[in-house]
C-alpha cells in the first residue's frame, strides 16, 4: 500500500494499509508491522499527509489495543530518521517508485 499510494499520487491506500495493520496486529507480534507501519509513515510524507492524522481518521475501524500501538510507535523524530536505518531505500519515481531493502548495521549479527 505504501508504494502504491505514492505511484497513485493518494493517501487513501495509507489509510487502508492503517485499517490492515490494525484488524492483523491481534494475531501476531506487532514488531513484524513496524516495516509496514514505517513505509506508511514515510509515503504519507512524501504526499505531504500528515502520518499521526491519518491513523485517528481510522481509529474508530482499529481495536484499542493495535491502534495505542501505532500511536505510540510514531514519532516526529523516528520519523524523520535516515531510510537506511530502517532498512530500506527508495527507487525511481512517479508509477516507477519501489522500496527496496537494504542491509543495515546490526541486522544478521554483523556492524
């Protein structure tokens, strides 16, 4: 969804990608949604859509628990980190704009 709402040029698909994460956070470890939730987060900056905004427009479609998590996760500061950190890159632009991964320090037991 976070690709496809920068090819778009739309933040609705962050929305639905909000809504996915919230209804599948109950039945596994929330750390495994945090790539997605950090990909969200970064398209909704490049739309110039404001991440913490979006995730209250959906809050009432998100159980309590998942949607404390999301919240909590956010950060300005987090936020604005270098992509690399976080394990990913972006390519091209426009209908050709991808996230691809990239090794970061401290992933797979090496620096």
């Amino acid at each position: 969804m976070a690709t496809f709402a920068v090819r778009e040029e739309s933040a609705e698909p962050i929305r639905s990608g909000l809504i996915a994460i919230g209804l599948a956070s109950p039945g596994i470890d929330f750390r495994y949604n945090a790539m997605a939730a950090t990909l969200l987060c970064h398209s909704a900056s490049l739309l110039g859509a404001d991440f913490q905004a979006m995730v209250h427009e959906v809050a009432p479609l998100i159980p309590a628990r998942e949607l404390d998590r999301l919240l909590n996760w956010y950060t300005p500061e987090a936020a604005a980190s270098p992509q690399e950190e976080k394990g990913y890159t972006t390519e091209g632009t426009g209908k050709q704009f991808r996230y691809r991964s990239v090794p970061t320090r401290g992933r797979g037991g090496s620096s």
